[in-house]
C-alpha cells in the first residue's frame, strides 16, 4: 500500500530523515511514533503530497485514495450531516446522478455502483459516525457555523472515516475528542477495512487499534509487528543487546590495544603488533543510540490541611440563574483524593472544575474551602493566558518579584527550560512547551488541589509518562479530566460522572465506564445517561469511605517510600555495574573490585527486602481499600 525508499528530507539545514525506508502493507493499522520534533507530522505531509512517478521515494498503491483531515469544516450554512456526506466525493456524486440522470442505461450504472459500495445507507453510516464523535440527532441538521472550531474539527474527521480512503493519515485524531470519543474511535479504527497510519500521542490508542508500529528514530523509519507496548519491549532488549556487545567490543579492543602498546617497539612482536593495529582499524564500533531525556515534573508537597479540602453543598453550577449546568451537587475533596471526572463533552466536567477552582461563582448553594487552601487550576484555555511578548523568566519573576536573577534563572531550568528556552518568547514556545511552562508556575503556588483539564494534549507519550511519575509522588489532592486513559488509570483511584445536569462518584473503574460507553447508543446518549444514570450524589461521604482512606494514607506513603528505595538501589547497582564491566580494574585495583562485588551483594539483598516490603504494603493496601 505504502512504499517509502531511501526518503531523504532537510528543512532549514536540519535533517529530519536521511534514507528512511519502510514498506506498510494494505489493511495494516499502523501508529508512526517518534519524540517531538523528529519529523512526524512532516512524513504525512510528504507522503500527502507524493507523486505516482515510479522513481518517487514515496509510492502508493495504484488507483489507492488517499485521505486526512485538512482543516475544520467551514462554518457555512450547510448542516453537519450534508458535510460529512459530501466528504465522499464519489457518493456525493453518484447520489446527484440518480435524481438527475435520464438515460435509462447510464441510471443503471449508477444504481450499480451506489450498491456496490453501499451508497443507499449512506446517511444512516454518516449519522453513526457523527454521533460515535459527539453529536446528538437534533445537531445533525444544524448549520456548520453554529459549531465551534472544535466541534467542525470533528466533522471533519467525521467526513474522513465515512469517505473511508484506501490509506488513511490521521495526525492526532484524539486532541479534540472526548475520552467517550476517543473510546469510539478506538473501537472504529479496530474495525476499519482499509490502512491507516496514525500519529498520537495516545498510548491506549497505540495500543488498542493499531496492528504495526513505525518508529521514527535517529532520522531512520523501522517497522515493528505489534502495539506500542510491544515496541518499547522490544527496543529495550535490541538496547540491552546492544550495551553486551558494545561492553564485548570494548573488552576485544583494550586487550587489542595493550597488546599493541607492550610489543610495537620490540622487533620479535612488531609483525604480530601490526597485525593487531589492522585489527582495531577494522574493528566496526558498536554505537548505541542516545536516549533524549525527558525533563521531569515536579509539584512540591503542600503545606497539610485537615479533610476536607474543599466541599460543594447542594449547589447549583453554571453562567445563567435560571438554567443550571448541574444541579444540587454535593462532593468533597480530601487530602489524598485521586479522582478522574468522566462524562461526555458539553455535560458539564469543565463547569464543575472552574467551580471548585473558584473561577466561576455558585449560582445557589454553598462552597466550603478549608483556611488557607491552595488550589492549582490548569486547563487549555490557559495556554492564551500566558502573557505575549514575555518569556519564561518574565512570567516566573512576576510570582518571585523579591527573587535574584540567579534564583529566576534556577527556576526556571527546574521547570525544564534551558538557556534558550528560558528566553524565548512565548508565542514561539511549542504548545508542550506552553504546558510545561503553565504546570511549573502552578507548583510554584504549592497547590493542597491540583485540577487539570486535559493537560495532555500537546505532550508527546514520554513527556505524558513523566507527568504520571509527578502526580503519584505529589502529596496532595487530584481532579483530573482527560481523554487519555492510560494517564486517568496511572493515576486516579476513583471517578466521578457528570451526566444529564448531575455530578456524582461513579461506581466502577475506567474499563467499566468505557464498555458501557462503547455498547451505549450515542445516537439517544444525549436524552439518556451514556452509562447508567449517576447515582444520587450522597448528603455527604460515607464514614467508612473516609476510614478507608485514613487507614491507607500510611500504607500508600510506605508503598511510595519502597518505590522511591528501589529505585535508588538500582540505580547504585548500574553504577557499580557499569564500573565492574571495566576490564582495567582488575589489573589496577584489585581491591576497588573485590569493594564493589561485595557492595552489589549487600544491594541485591537490600533490593529484595525493599521488594518485599513493597509487596507487602501492596497487599495491605488491596485488603484495606476493598474492606
């Protein structure tokens, strides 16, 4: 279906890829990952753009229709459903033949291959696909420019799938849907009969909908069977291999080499020391790639409150007295609360955080806040907020102005900037960039609560995973909505379901949620609950709720200590390992080696009761949470 052979691309004296090649084979469904910056993006562009020529470093199948999603949908008077058919050119066409052709023979074509590809239940697979991404049946018929460009981004990803090209590129499909959508789309994709190549950042998609992986990596592409969970698997092996022989080679070329150095000068040795001298010569050196380290996040530990934070009392949310967004919402935030708010875009998840975060007043009903809490509030709409014309150190000074430049300075490369970065302009920072720079200065307030609305959006999968590490170190409360499962089940313990004007805990995990999300009818999802209707939000918690929480406070605390112990271990035991494989040490200090075998053996020991300790406490935990 795809070919691309020896691809050499520069932009701006930057080699982005230098003789790529890869082969995808029709109906594979393949996800294209590579770090920020590697050139993704740019690959679709190109292979978008490819001519049929046969001597093209990119070629596609002949006669294969090529689609991606351009651009919104314009916001014309056109309904969103005439949109998404129109997308299929050909449909479109045939269906305008068949009320207007008049030849007898020539109507018959055009019944023919209306059957041939199913032309007739057009509408209904439009609907279907619509309503799978979000929209209800009454927003079918309406006009493109009442929606906002995010909703007319998803009808154009609407009218993609229902045209269903040959090969299909998608770049980040999953940026403007909801965890319901992207749910849907994964189950689609699953089901597409055509290739698709897919960009995202999305581990769970990866993971679920794509049978082969494409890498882009030290400016080459390599194609790998399997998900990405499989990938990594396998290039953290092909690395550990890699490291044996480099160790090997490195051993073979310092024996080499001490030969060479104790006999080059004496006459009896020099043919033998030449011979060696060749050896090393042609001797080709293992290379292991470089892996980019991904800055880490850090949220300081808050100042400790008493439970609760933070509570709504039959209150009334939403911009207008006299129709609520959600109605008598009664919850609470404790300390150590990890907690992922679902529910389908439009319900009202991002009304109740602006809420709790005190950006939107209470139309009715009361907020109780415990004295001096510190809520963290981050969402996309933040990204415009961020002051134009002012970089990094500007934007941290102005919440540090008794600061000295080097503290300024330290800040900020603790949040992940380097010297160039810390003074570029925020207009010219990516939006990864942006929402690294909006998470540091909300740490900066030491938040008790941190609330996130979608803070994964321009996060490449690396980047995602050092969030997940940062928020299950921090010591305080978590409201997080997202559409990226992996990151809501890393990293929350319960859920809350906004639905049909209520809020409320929602009893199951994710899995469960996205089963009845997918077998639920979207099509009636908007006069019914997606999942079974949230239960009457309680008076208040139940006691033994917080009993529970009480009692594994400690427990998660001696579970974060194990984690953070085994990690140091291994960490000591790579270093020693790494001064071990050097073949030197045992010749120049004999007793440096007998010092450090010792230390490995007092580590593994270490290691193995941190392990049990670890697998204890875990236990302990599981017995205290389900009691």
């Amino acid at each position: 279906m795809l070919t691309i052979d020896n691809l050499t691309y520069r932009i701006q004296g930057r080699t982005l890829l230098e003789d790529a090649s890869a082969t995808l084979a029709a109906g594979w469904k393949v996800g294209l990952i590579g770090r920020n910056g590697t050139g993704k993006s740019t690959l679709l562009r190109l292979i978008r753009e490819a001519d049929d020529e046969s001597d093209s470093a990119i070629r596609i199948g002949k006669a294969a229709r090529l689609g991606w999603v351009a651009q919104e949908v314009e916001a014309s008077d056109r309904t969103i459903l005439s949109e998404t058919l129109n997308a299929h050119t050909e449909l479109a066409q045939l269906m305008h033949d068949s009320e207007t052709v008049t030849d007898p023979q020539e109507l018959a074509n055009v019944y023919e291959r209306l059957t041939a590809i199913d032309g007739w239940s057009g509408e209904a697979r439009a609907a279907s696909i619509l309503t799978g991404l979000g929209f209800t049946q009454s927003d079918l018929t309406r006009a493109c420019r009442e929606f906002s460009g995010g909703w007319r981004m998803r009808a154009a990803l609407a009218g993609v799938l229902f045209a269903e090209p040959d090969l299909l590129l998608l770049d980040e499909p999953t940026n403007y849907l909801d965890l319901e959508g992207a749910a849907w789309l994964e189950s689609y994709l699953k089901q597409y009969p055509h290739t698709v190549l897919l960009v995202s950042h999305d581990r769970e998609l990866l993971n679920n909908a794509v049978t082969h992986t494409l890498a882009l990596e030290s400016q080459k592409l390599t194609v790998h069977p399997g998900n990405y969970d499989s990938w990594q698997k396998k290039r953290a092996e092909q690395l550990s291999q890699l490291e044996a022989q480099k160790a090997k080679q490195d051993k073979d070329r310092a024996h080499l080499q001490s030969f060479v150095d104790r006999f080059r000068a004496k006459a009896s040795k020099a043919t033998q020391a030449q011979s060696r001298i060749k050896m090393l010569e042609k001797m080709q050196e293992v290379v292991i790639p470089l892996a980019e380290r991904t800055h880490p996040f850090e949220f300081p530990a808050p100042d400790q409150l008493a439970s609760p934070l933070f509570v709504l009392d039959e209150a009334d949310l939403g911009y207008a007295e006299d129709n609520p967004v959600l109605r008598g919402v009664h919850l609470r935030v404790d300390n150590d609360d990890r907690i992922a708010i679902v529910g389908a875009n439009g319900q009202g998840k991002s009304t109740l955080v602006k809420s709790i975060a005190g950006r939107l007043g209470l139309i009715d009903g009361n907020r109780v806040a415990a004295p001096k809490v510190e809520v963290g509030y981050f969402s996309q709409d933040q990204l415009d907020e961020l002051s134009v014309g002012d970089n990094a150190l500007d934007h941290v000074r102005r919440m540090r102005p008794t600061a000295t430049d080097g503290q300024v300075r330290s800040i900020v490369a603790n949040i992940g900037f380097n010297r160039d970065k810390a003074e570029t302009k925020v207009e010219k920072l990516s939006g990864g960039e942006k929402v690294r720079l909006l998470l540091g200065l909300m740490a900066l307030k030491s938040p008790h609560i941190m609330i996130l609305d979608e803070p994964t959006s321009h996060l490449d999968i690396d980047s995602r995973e050092a969030l997940i590490h940062a928020l299950n170190d921090y010591e305080g409360a978590v409201l997080l909505i997202t559409h990226d499962v992996y990151l809501a089940e890393a990293t929350a313990d319960r859920l809350w379901l906004v639905n049909e004007g209520r809020a409320g805990p929602y009893d199951g995990d994710l899995s469960d949620y996205r089963a009845l999300v997918l077998q639920a009818d979207r099509a009636a999802s908007k006069n019914a609950p997606v999942a079974p209707a949230a239960p009457s939000p309680p008076p208040a918690p139940k006691r033994s709720d917080s009993e529970i929480r009480r009692a594994t406070a400690d427990i998660r605390k001696r579970i974060s200590a194990a984690e953070r112990e085994m990690v140091k271990i291994r960490k000591e035991l790579a270093d020693i390992d790494a001064e071990l494989a050097d073949p030197t040490l045992y010749d120049n200090d004999p007793q440096r080696a007998v010092s450090l075998g010792k230390s490995r053996d007092r580590l593994n020991a270490a290691l193995d009761a941190t392990e049990e300790s670890w697998l204890a406490a875990s236990e302990e935990f599981e017995a205290a949470s389900s009691a």
